[in-house]
C-alpha cells in the first residue's frame, strides 16, 4: 500500500489533488492511504512553498498546482 501526503489548506486544488490521486491509484490498481495536512507550520516543514503538495511514501513528489493524470501515475507506480 502507498502512502500519499495531500499538503494544503483544504482549497479547491487540494480537494482534487486528492481526488487526481484517488482516481490515478484506482486506475492502477494500488492501493493508497491519503493522508490530508493543513497545519501551516507542518505544510512548511515538509519543504512545500506553494500548495497543494504531495508527497508519495514520504518523498515530496510535487508542489504547486495540479499535476499531470500521467505523472501522478507515474509517482504512485514507483
């Protein structure tokens, strides 16, 4: 099982990173636990300068933004 970090507020782009996420691990058929982190102060620690952030088994694989369905896939895959 993978483990992803949502970095993020809670907005929009948060909610479907998320859901991008979600969408990509079903696709591949892997599981995920999704883990959401709104704490400033952790946002910050864990490197993430724009949000949302996402990181895969603990490495921050993206920041800023939305990623490409095929690079999300690719990050998960891994």
């Amino acid at each position: 099982m993978k483990r992803v970090t949502i970095y993020g507020p809670g907005c929009k782009r948060c909610e479907t990173a998320e859901r991008m996420v979600r969408e990509a691990a079903r696709h591949l058929g892997i599981e995920v636990d999704v883990e959401k982190i709104s704490d400033p102060k952790a946002i910050a620690m864990a490197g993430v300068m724009s949000t949302p952030g996402i990181a895969v088994d603990g490495r921050l694989v993206h920041a800023g933004g939305l990623p490409e369905a095929s690079r999300l896939e690719g990050w998960i895959a891994a």
